[in-house]
C-alpha cells in the first residue's frame, strides 16, 4: 500500500478547514488546465499552418532533384541517368533548364528567371491548384506558350486573355559580344501567356515554358540544369535517393525536398517550438499556483502531520504526500486540459470555428489545424515534469518551514 498517495488523494477530494484551500487548489487545477490546453491548440494550429505552406511548395517541387555539385550545367546523357526514364518506379521524368532572363511586354521589362521543363513534368492533379488564372498548357498544336509566375504578370501588367501581346525574351548569345548592332548580343524569342501561378516566393519571378523553347532562347541545346522526376512508391524516396547519389558519385547532388528548400522546413520548425517555449515559460507561470496551494495545504493539515509523526511517520514520508498532492493536481489539470484542447481542435477540423477574415486569403475558409499524437505526449510531459519539480521543491520547504515552526513552539 502506497500510504503517502492514498493520503494526498484524500487531501486533494476532500473539503478543507479554511474554504480559501479549495478554491486556491482549484485555481491551480484549472492554471494547468489551461496552460495544457492552449500548448496543445496552438501546436496543432502551427501544424495545420506548416502543412499548407509545404503543401503548396510540394505541388511545385519534385520529390527528387539532381543537381550539379558545382557549377550550373550539365550533361545528361550518362548511363546512370539515363536509367531512370526506364525505371518502373519513376514518374514525370523531366530534364531541367534554367536560367535568369530579360522579359519584355507592352515596353515593360523585368528580369526574371525562365524554366524549361517538359510539357507533362508536373503531376495533372496539381495543375490545376497551382494557378490564380488562365490554364496551365506548355504545348498546344505544337505551338509553345509560358505558364508566368505572379511577380512576373504583376511586375509586367500581363493578360492572359490577350493572345495579341507576347512575352519577348532576352538572353546572351553565348560569345558575342561588343557587336556593332547589340541586338546581335542577344537570343530573343517570343511566346504566348496562358495561364498565371498563386503567389509564392519561390515561383513568383518565374516563367515556365517547354524545355525545347527555352533551349532556343538560351542557345544551349546539348545541357541541362537540372534533372527533377516523381516516384511512384513514396516509401521507396530516401532509399531511391541514396541508391542515386551512390551511383552518380560525388559530381553531382540527389536533394529531396527538404533539401531543395531546407529554409522553408527550418522557418515552420523553428517558429513552431519558438512559440512552444514561450508558452511553455507562461505555463511555468501558472504551475506556480502549486506552491500557494501546497502550502496552505501543509498549513491546515498540521494536526494531522503531528499525529503521523507520532505514530512513527518521518519528514520524508510527509513531504511525499504533499509532493504526490501537487503532482495529481498537474496530471487532473493536465489531462482535462489535453481533452479539451483534443475536442477543440477537432471541431474546429471539422466543423472550422474560427472563420478566417472574408476576402484576407482565398486559399482556406477557416484556420487549418492538424493534431499530431506526438504534441499530445510533449505537452503531457512537459507539464508533469515541470509541476513535478515545483511541486517537489515546494513541497521540501513547506515541510522545512513546519518543522521550524513546530521547533519554535
């Protein structure tokens, strides 16, 4: 029989001399209550947060992504390489090329960046979700036309509802230069608008076309920049990728799409648990309500400490009672908190609570969130943890102080 626990669970239920106790321990239930449940919502709203922003980014990025290790341009027609557009379980096979460019509309310029890829690169379930406007087509009736990023059509004013007006592009013709005529210094080539991509930082200055037109506005026929596909078995990414990059040896890099955006995976980490410690330090605030509640609680039951030690109780054994105290108003708190924070956010999964501002963002109604098992198992031992050592601690000195008080006596 665990006698300090049968003890502070008496304690805990029952009613106590000075009604003051009782409502000082069960604002300190519903401190943790609290605390539990705020830690628990608000992680949940940032994995919702994080899940749509890399949602968006995947439906651009490919799972996987060769690379040069230095240099822009490479070769493509190796062996290895080649493999892949045999390989049963790669998808959307595609040869990159890109490149910054000078663009030019209705006498506006920009520079931005032109992407050649091939016409079917991009998964057809993400086409459509990618865009703000127009259609996402590279290649109809054998003619070219450019899928824009919205930097570019914000920056350069362009419709693509009007198939009058061309987007011209300029590039350096590689080893030309000082030409009387400086035209002469540049491939220029001319393409049709058909569709505008969300706006994104990673894809807003960006203009998609077929990797045949950018080749000719380039002049680079015989490389590629990069080589991007999709995989059919998404368990099978990280081995796939090693197996790569083992074959391709070290000229060149194999990333996924941590790898090819690692700022964008570090930014949603890093603000996630920035917010989880400050949190966590308002909690800690809170737990504090433990050591007013335990040592009022220590202070009414002096009668019966006194009647303990008597029968043959020692210190250690009466701080254990109070220390299980504070610990089994933690965990009530705690637990009660994580159950409402679970009931909360699934409502507001399901049924989307908290509305977000009409017209402020058209890509979601309501503010996302996404419960992770894994929250729920760190906010629960973040908390006992924490109330277990206040509640230690405090439990130490109220004991202390009882018995100097009684010495005093």
């Amino acid at each position: 029989m665990n006698l300090p626990f049968l003890f502070a669970k008496r304690y805990l239920f029952s009613k106590k001399t000075v009604n003051a106790i009782n409502i000082i321990s069960g604002i300190s239930v519903i401190g943790v209550l609290v605390s539990s449940a705020a830690l628990i919502i608000l992680l949940s709203s940032f994995n919702g947060m994080e899940n749509i922003i890399i949602s968006m980014y995947s439906q651009f990025a490919p799972e996987l992504k060769i690379e040069p290790r230095t240099g822009k341009l490479f070769d493509a027609n190796i062996p290895s390489i080649q493999k892949l557009k045999k390989d049963a379980n790669v998808l959307n096979y595609t040869e990159i090329l890109q490149e910054k460019i000078l663009l030019q509309y209705d006498n506006k310029q920009y520079i931005g960046t032109i992407k050649g890829i091939e016409a079917n690169s991009i998964d057809h379930k993400a086409k459509d979700s990618l865009l703000i406007s127009g259609e996402y087509t590279l290649m109809k009736d054998n003619v070219s036309y450019a899928v824009i990023g919205a930097g570019v059509q914000a920056n350069l004013g362009i419709s693509v509802q009007n198939a009058l007006n061309q987007i011209d592009v300029y590039s350096p013709r590689k080893g030309v230069k000082n030409s009387a005529n400086p035209a002469d210094e540049f491939n220029i080539r001319s393409i049709q608008p058909a569709g505008v991509l969300k706006y994104q930082q990673d894809f807003d200055n960006l203009i998609i076309t077929p990797i045949t037109f950018a080749r000719e506005a380039l002049g680079e026929y015989n490389r590629v920049s990069a080589i991007e596909f999709y995989v059919k078995d998404k368990s099978q990414i990280q081995k796939l990728k090693n197996d790569l990059q083992t074959q391709l040896g070290e000229n060149f890099v194999v990333k996924d799409r941590e790898e090819q955006n690692p700022t964008l995976y570090k930014n949603v980490r890093v603000e996630r648990w920035a917010v989880y410690f400050i949190l966590t330090l308002i909690s800690i605030i809170a737990l504090f309500n433990i050591v007013g509640s335990l040592t009022m609680l220590v202070l009414d039951k002096k009668e019966d400490m006194n009647i303990l030690k008597n029968l043959g109780a020692n210190s250690s054994l009466v701080q254990k009672i109070f220390f299980y105290e504070g610990l089994m108003i933690s965990i009530l708190g705690c637990s009660t908190g994580l159950i409402i924070g679970y009931l909360f956010c699934f409502l507001q999964i399901n049924y989307g609570l908290i509305k977000v501002e009409e017209g402020a963002n058209m890509l979601i109604d309501s503010y996302p969130v996404a419960l992770r098992f894994s929250d729920f198992v760190i906010v629960f031992f973040t908390i006992s943890i924490i109330s277990g050592l206040i509640s230690y601690f405090s439990a130490k000195i109220s004991v202390a102080e009882l018995n100097k008080l009684k010495l005093t006596d």
